[in-house]
C-alpha cells in the first residue's frame, strides 16, 4: 500500500516540475513581449494617442472599449500589456518549478514580473497627470530595465540547459562593466532626447510639456553614442585578439555591432530629417535602442557569468 501510493505521488510531483528547456523557452517569449511592449509604448506616444484613453482601465468613463483611431492605438498597448504581464508571471512561477534552477534564476524572474506588473499603475499615473514627462521617462526607463533582467534571466535558464562556461580574464569583465554604464548613459540620454523631441504624445487641445529642447539633448546624446562606442570599440578588438578561444564573444560583439550601426543610421536620418521626420522611423529608433540594452546587457553578463557550449539534453 505504501510502495502505490509512493508510486503515484512520483508522477504528480514530477508533473508540477518544469523543464530547464522549457523554462528557456519561456525566457525567451518574456524577452519578446517586453521588447514588443517598448515598441507598442512608443507607438502610442509618437501617434499622438498617449491620452487616447483618459481612464484606466477602461478607455473612458462612459466606454469600457476603445471608440476611434487615438482610443484604438492606446487600448492595443494596454492589451499587449496585459498579455506581457500573463508571460512574466508564466516566468516567474516557472522559474520556481523548475529543476536545478538557483536562487539568483528565481529571484531574477520574479522580479521581472514584479516589475512587468508595477507598470500597469504606473501607466495609469502617467495618464492621469497628463503625460508628464518625468513620468514618460519613468515608464521607459523601467522598461529597459526589465528588459535587461529578462535576458539575465534568459541567461541562467541558458546556463542551466548548457553548462557554465571557462571564465575570461578580469580585464574582460571589467570592459563588460564599463560597456553597461556607457549603455545605460547612452539610454537615459536618449529618453531625455525623445521628450524633448517634436512628437508631444497625445493630439487635440492637450497640451503636454515637453522636457528641455531637442538640439541640446541630441548635443549630449551624440557624446554618449560616442563613448558607448569607444568602449564597444576596446573591447571588440580584444574579443578578436581572443577569437580562439572566446568565439562567442567575436559573435556577440559582431552582433552588437550590426544593431549599434542601424541605431546610428536611424538617429541620423532622424536628426537631418527633424521638422517633418515620420513617426515610425522614430518608432524604428526606440525599439532598436531596447534591442540594443538588451543585447548590451545578455554580452556584458557572459562576460562574468560564462555559458558553456554543451547541450544537456538529459534534463528536457
């Protein structure tokens, strides 16, 4: 009687474990809909709809639905929201299910749904008080941000399928570091330069404010691509001294190279192009710069928490 009931209580506790393949995969749907988000965010702002819909979450006080062009654009964002949100906590509770999965794994993906979920409110908040731009750059920033922990969390889930990895010199590491600084100056100085941008983010008589002037911050974001570069730059060059025998690194630097020079080609088409710029070559450039942190972040994070080459395919 024991040795039955042992061997059907077996199944059931298996069945509420997840897979570190599975889990990866849902690491990296999270991935997708929290750069999707940024995208759909930026729409809504560069469309003119960011007051679309007044309440939340209904769209009005007399209509829960979304009634004309602004109100559409402004609901779908909410909608993808609301669906990002279901996939983080997909994330999270997978993480804690998941077997071999450490602490800093779990802890990472809760956080990420913590974070998805507190922008809900938060965008509330910016509606309420008119699209204050403080608050607009709020609500991007901490988009970045969870962008960022989404790939650490991609990361361990990948680390837990593959294996770790032989770790590079400290020398490495610490350009790794640096190149997250530069990228994190490199983001805030572009949220401040799109506020101050010709975009105001709602239509009609609302006026919002907008943050400064846009040639000044366009002035101190060009320095920070700059330095952003520099770094990239040193550390690229070492990467390709290394090429033997850190040939994910030449990969991730090639990659990052490709999305930084279309970064670069976006902004300056929409510099020279500024008093009649369309709204999606904008669109364009902000959701290239959530690839860029991301990807920034995922290269920087290898670089002190390496990844093996193997494929433990025992634990799908």
């Amino acid at each position: 009687m024991h040795a039955g009931s042992a061997s059907i209580a077996l199944p059931r506790r298996l069945a509420q474990t997840v897979s570190p393949v599975v889990f990866r995969r849902v690491a990296f749907a999270a991935v997708g809909m929290l750069v999707l988000i940024v995208a759909t965010g930026a729409t809504v702002r560069l469309t003119g709809s960011g007051l679309g819909c007044p309440h939340w979450p209904t769209c009005t006080t007399k209509h829960a639905l979304p009634r004309g062009y602004h109100s559409d654009i402004e609901f779908a964002n909410r909608v993808v929201s609301a669906v990002t949100v279901f996939t983080t906590l997909a994330l999270a509770l997978s993480a804690w299910r998941t077997r071999g999965l450490g602490r800093r794994g779990r802890w990472l993906a809760t956080a990420v749904f913590v974070g998805t979920l507190a922008q809900a409110p938060l965008g509330a908040i910016v509606v309420y008080f008119d699209l204050n731009p403080y608050l607009v750059i709020t609500h991007l920033l901490l988009s970045f941000t969870l962008v960022s922990l989404a790939v650490l969390t991609l990361l361990e889930a990948a680390r837990l399928v593959r294996g770790e990895g032989a770790a590079p010199p400290g020398i490495a590491r610490l350009g790794g570091l640096v190149l997250v600084v530069a990228v994190t100056v490199l983001a805030m100085s572009g949220t401040v330069a799109t506020a101050a941008g010709r975009f105001p983010g709602s239509s009609g008589s609302q006026v919002v404010p907008r943050l400064g002037s846009f040639y000044p911050a366009v002035y101190w974001h060009v320095r920070a691509v700059a330095v952003f570069g520099v770094v990239f730059g040193v550390l690229a060059a070492w990467a390709w001294t290394r090429r033997s025998s850190y040939p994910w690194l030449v990969r991730g630097c090639a990659g990052l190279l490709a999305i930084l020079a279309v970064q670069m080609a976006i902004g300056e088409v929409q510099y020279r192009t500024y008093g009649d710029v369309p709204w999606w070559l904008v669109l364009l450039h902000v959701a290239t710069a959530a690839t860029l942190v991301a990807w920034t972040v995922g290269l920087a994070a290898r670089l002190w928490r390496p990844i093996g080459d193997g494929d433990k395919r025992q634990l799908d």
